[in-house]
C-alpha cells in the first residue's frame, strides 16, 4: 500500500492548524495630535471702525439761491461765527427794500389815524361829534396799529432772509467734508458742509444683529488705531442704535475715547474696537476636534487613554460655536488630551502615540501587556 499520498495529506492539515492557531500581529501606533481643552474665558473680537467726533453738524442755508461763493475747503479749521458761504443776495435785497416801503407807508397811516382819533376824541368830549364818529375813529387806529405791526414783522422777516444767505460757523471744528459748488442753485436745507466740532472724539463701529444683547452702554473696550498697533487706548460704548441698519442688519455703535487718546488721534482714521464678551470657566477645544453626533450641541470628541493608549470617543455637551473653538459645557476635564485633528480616520479602542504641536510624544509608552502561558 502506498502511503505517501497519506502521509503528505497529513502534513498539509497538521500545517494548515498550526497557522490557524497563530496570534494576529499587534496593531501599528498611529500619532495623533493632541491638546488639553482651554478654559475659555471672555472672548474678545475686534470691530473696524472710524475716528469721528462727537458733535458732528451737517450745515445748510435756511433759504434757498444761487451758491455764490465758498469762502472755505474740506479739511480746513473753522471759528465760531466764521463766514463759510455766501448766496446770491440781489432777490433778498429788494424783497427787503419792498418791505421797508410797505412798513413806511403803513407807519404814515398809523400817524393818520393817530391824529384823526385825537381830533374826534376832543371833539366828543365837547359834544360836536356823535359817539358813534368816535368809535369809527377808534377802530380805525387799531386796524392802522395791526397794518403797522405787520409791516414791521413783515420787513424783519425780509432782513432775516437776507442774512441768512450768508452761512457762518455755528462752533470751533474742523470742516468734515463739503456737498456743494460755487454756481450750484441750492434749496433750503440742502446740505453744504459738514462740521467736525472741537472736543470728543469716538469711533463709529457696527456691531452684529447675532450677538447685540452681549454689548450694553457703558461696557468697558479697547481702541487700536491701524497706524499705531500695539498701542490701546481705554473707551467705553457710549450709544448704541435702537434698531438695525435695513441692508447691512448691523446696529450702528459710538464708543467714547478717555481723554488721554484725543491727542493721538485724528478725524478720519481708522480703528479698530476691541470687546470682550461671555463668561468665563468653560472650557473649549478647537471646532476640528468635534465628532458629529445626533444634535448640533450632543456631540463627541476622540480623548486618548493614557494607561493604555487607546482611543475613547467621549461624548460631550457643547456651548455656541464660535469662529474657532467651541465651549464644551460637560463631559470633558482640564487633563484630558483631546485629538485636535483627523478624528474621522480614527476608530474606538484603536492604539495611538499623542504627540504635540513639536510633533513631541506627550504621554509615556503604555507597558507592553504580559503574554499568558
């Protein structure tokens, strides 16, 4: 009998148990990137915004004309009283030659009535007139005492308009900016210039409509101007607007300067406002370290073991995102190492090395586990 075949079969089952019976090779450490959650404090945003005064005036003629000259440029220092622009006064003038004439006649018939009420009042008083003739005489000064009066009011009104087409500074400033030309015929009220006035200064800024119930007047901030950085200025929120801007949906926001910045500042530039805002005591990770879960705030994050060197993904309770991190309301400590970074490659249990930023091993080799006999 031959046997070979037999004895080669044998050999091939005997070898094919030996390999099912051999351990799987351990699975390879992979490096992670790891931090410790931050407490993170009030935050702090910075606002561009715009050095403006405080008293900001927008000047305009109370009649209207022709623009006859501009006796001042934007950027120029102004005094209070100072003529800035001149209307065409010819109208003016003859209105209030017209009205003078009017005043004067209706002065010569108050002097009239004035004498004919004497004549009849001594007239009556003797009897030679009736009482009637003296009442007549009576009305009469009155309604010649009104025409007199309102020919007056009339000739101040005329004298008034003429002077308003001259336009001078109502205070000390600085003119902000100028909307008309020589030449130009302007209305009533139409704007000419701008005045900056001596004194405060502050910085326009816009605040947004998502985070406007953290700001209030009177909260403490920081001014930066661009062309001096590193250097801050202490201010506070002087108004805020009561409602939003239609297209930009910002709330338009004055922040007052302290008294020591107005020096350094100068109408115009550009700033920015620093404002801190929220609580501090929460801790946060960065927004990469965050796993998805079922709602926006139940959520996971992958935390390292540091006995073992495993991964755990814990789950957490999360705050409002911000622009870079995320407050962690619970489920997290201080100590944990928290993987910033690639945890949709990872998986439960799987073995890791925690490195940091310097791609430097943060946590001890876990101790390889004994082999059973």
């Amino acid at each position: 009998m031959n046997i070979a075949p037999w004895i080669g079969g044998s050999l091939l089952v005997a070898l094919l148990a030996a390999c099912g019976k051999s351990e799987p090779a351990p699975a390879h450490a992979v490096p992670v990137l790891v931090v410790h959650p931050q407490d993170s404090g009030q935050a702090i945003t910075a606002y561009p915004g715009e050095i403006r005064a405080r008293e900001e005036t927008v000047l305009s003629f109370r009649v209207g004309g022709n623009l006859l000259r501009r006796e001042v440029n934007a950027g120029e220092r102004v005094r209070k009283g100072q003529l800035l622009a001149e209307l065409d006064v010819a109208d003016y003038a003859l209105q209030a030659r017209a009205a003078q004439a009017q005043y004067a006649a209706a002065e010569a018939d108050l002097v009239r009535a004035r004498d004919e009420h004497r004549r009849y009042t001594a007239l009556a008083a003797q009897q030679l007139v009736s009482r009637s003739a003296l009442d007549a005489q009576t009305a009469a000064l009155k309604a010649a005492q009104g025409q007199a009066d309102a020919a007056r009011s009339n000739l101040d009104v005329a004298r008034n308009q003429a002077a308003y087409a001259q336009l001078r500074a109502p205070a000390d400033g600085v003119i902000a900016s100028r909307q008309a030309e020589a030449g130009q015929v302007v209305a009533a009220g139409q704007a000419i210039y701008t005045l900056a006035a001596d004194g405060a200064r502050e910085v326009a800024i816009a605040l947004p409509e998502s985070g406007i119930r953290e700001f209030a007047v009177g909260q403490a901030v920081e001014v930066e101007l661009w062309n001096r950085p590193g250097k801050r200025w202490p201010g506070t929120i002087r108004e805020i607007a009561p409602a939003a801007d239609a297209q930009a949906r910002t709330y338009a926001t004055r922040v007052s300067l302290a008294a020591e910045a107005l020096d350094a500042v100068e109408l115009g530039q550009s700033a920015r406002v620093y404002v801190a805002h929220g609580k501090g005591g929460a801790l946060s990770v960065p927004l990469a370290a965050v796993q998805p879960g079922r709602t926006r705030q139940q959520a996971g994050v992958w935390v390292v073991d540091p006995a073992k060197g495993t991964l755990h993904l814990r789950q957490v309770t999360l705050g409002a995102y911000g622009a870079e991190r995320v407050p962690v309301l619970s489920g997290l400590a201080a100590g944990d190492w928290v993987v910033a970074a690639g945890g949709h490659l990872l998986r439960e249990g799987q073995p890791v090395t925690a490195v940091d930023r310097a791609n430097k091993p943060v946590l001890a080799a876990p101790a390889p586990a004994r082999k059973e006999d």
